[in-house]
C-alpha cells in the first residue's frame, strides 16, 4: 500500500482522489494490475463457530448469508466450478480482464489445514486469477492457518477480510460476535508480516452506539495499520434476531441522509491509503426488511464524494498529522 510520505501526497493529487476524496478498492486494484480486476465469490461450505456451538449459536443477531452473499446456498456447486461460471459471467457483464477467488460466506478459515488447501487450490484455477481474498474471523486463524495462506503470497496477491464490527465490548457482546476486540488486535499483529494484506469489516449503525463510537472503531481500526477496510450501515433482514429487536422497536436504521454525513466522519479519520472495499451494505434477494433506501447505491457513493467536497475533506484529514492538508485547501 501507499505507505511512504510522498507516495500519499501524489495519490492525493491524482484527478480521480480529487473528484472523489476517497480511495476506492477498484482504484488500488488498477495501479496494482494495470487492468481492470473483479471478485468472484465462492461458497467454499464452511460454517461459523459462532454457530456450531465452539464459542456460540446462532450467529451474530444480524446475519442471515443469503442476505448479502449471492452465492449463500450453492456450497453444493464445485468451487473451480463457482470460480469458472463467476468468470465467464463477468466477462460478459463488464470485461475484467483479472479476477480475485473471494471466498465470502461464514468463516472461511474455519477448517483443518489440508481442507483449507484443497478448497483454495480449487479456485485458483485459471491464469486470469491473479489474487485470492478470503473472508474470516479474527478468532478463527491460527499460526497454522496464516502459514498456508501466507504460502499463496508469491503468486499472489492475497487478503485476509476480518470481520470487527465495532470496536466496543458492550456491542460486541450485544450482537452475539462471540468474541472481542482483543481477538482482531492479536490476529492483525500475528498476520502483519507476512506479505497478506488485511482488510477490516465494520459496520455503522450497530445498536447502541453513538456517532462517536463509530468515528472511534474507524480510527482505531485504522490506527492498527489495516491495508484496506468494508464500511456499510446496518440493515435488518429477515429471520434474523435483529429482526424481532426491530419489530419491538428496540433498533432504528438509518436514512441515507443520515449515513452520508456519518460515513464521511469516519472516512476523515481512516488513512487516506487505506483502500475502502465497501462504503454500502449490499442485499440480495427479498430477505431486506428495513432501511429501504430509495437511492441507488452509485446515488449514494456520488452523496459521499459531494460532501467531502462541500466540507473540503476527503478520507485521512483528521487522521493524525495529514500529509496534505495543502493539496484541497482551497
């Protein structure tokens, strides 16, 4: 990532970081690769500890898969199979010229060693795929685990997604995470290093939490020197637990109108080369009960840009010293 001083002021004066004042993952992936790159998401058929009764059932009040993962429910689909139609299908859609086997639903380092491998090396099946980004918990990678993602880093580009949510004990404990913020500090220490990029999963709006918990839960998790991070506000599906909170009215969500501003707060204090993967929430089919925004998502992304211009910010102002503070003084 773009560590070093004057590599972030001339990203900061690139015309596209101008126009929208953060640094999204598609923009990271093109200086990486030169081409256009795209995600392809697999269902490896893993599970959750916070499921099968290791630290939890049920999961965390919130989560229901096929809510926000399209391929929630096709673990019974061969993943080089997954990873081949994925590919012809976004060929066809946008032209990517690369793509990255994303393993997204539950815990995908949930396993022994030699079932890990065999279901990672099912999916790096093609000469096209130049990456692998696998989806976790802070609590669910073992010295173990990391040695054999880490042995992927040669010829890959590889990422860890650690799924946080809030920094906050009394909220982690709220949404049933089943572990804490210690858990995401110890597995970010012990995966720095070792040529894995890492990427944070927070979620905006969690019950109970002030704007100024959630500024501190970006900073902090930025602070810990993540390489990219999935902000999205909280939304309520069906057959969740946050559901029946929502129906006794014990939840509220948020507008859009609200978000934008809130978003952009966090975005301020996240450093600007972190790469932002995710700024909204993303539901697939009719499992979405509340909040139903009448924007569409790039409505949404065009908000954020339009208020970190109209304050004259952009992401990494209030992070820390800023290396720019020259570059949108005007």
């Amino acid at each position: 990532m773009l560590r070093n001083r004057k590599a972030r002021i001339d990203m900061l004066n690139e015309p596209w970081f101008r126009q929208l004042r953060y640094y999204p993952f598609s923009q990271y992936l093109k200086k990486r690769f030169g081409c256009r790159v795209h995600k392809v998401t697999l269902h490896a058929g893993f599970t959750c500890p916070n499921r099968d009764g290791t630290c939890g059932v049920g999961g965390c009040i919130y989560c229901v898969n096929q809510s926000f993962s399209p391929v929630a429910g096709k673990s019974d689909t061969p993943i080089r199979e997954q990873m081949k139609r994925g590919m012809k299908f976004l060929r066809r859609r946008s032209g990517p010229q690369k793509f990255i086997a994303y393993f997204q639903p539950f815990s995908n380092t949930y396993a022994d060693v030699e079932t890990l491998k065999a279901r990672y090396d099912a999916a790096l099946c093609d000469d096209a795929i130049v990456g692998i980004s696998i989806g976790t918990r802070p609590d669910c990678v073992p010295d173990a685990v990391l040695d054999l993602v880490q042995s992927y880093t040669d010829r890959y580009e590889v990422w860890l997604e650690y799924g946080i949510q809030s920094i906050h004990e009394r909220t982690l404990r709220l949404i049933n995470r089943g572990h804490l913020f210690d858990a995401f500090e110890d597995a970010v220490q012990r995966t720095r290093g070792r040529g894995i990029k890492i990427c944070a999963h927070t979620i905006l709006g969690l019950p109970g939490e002030t704007r100024d918990d959630m500024i501190e839960t970006s900073r902090a998790v930025s602070d810990l020197g993540v390489d990219g991070i999935k902000l999205h506000h909280l939304y309520v599906a069906k057959e969740t637990p946050l559901h029946e909170m929502y129906k006794r009215r014990e939840v509220r969500v948020m507008s859009a109108e609200e978000y934008v501003p809130l978003v952009c707060d966090c975005l301020e204090v996240i450093r600007s080369d972190v790469a932002v993967q995710r700024l909204v929430g993303d539901t697939h089919g009719d499992m979405l009960v509340a909040p139903v925004w009448p924007q569409k998502k790039s409505a949404v992304f065009a908000a954020i840009s339009a208020e970190l211009r109209k304050r004259g910010s952009y992401q990494g102002a209030k992070c820390g010293r800023s290396v720019s503070a020259h570059v949108f003084s005007s």
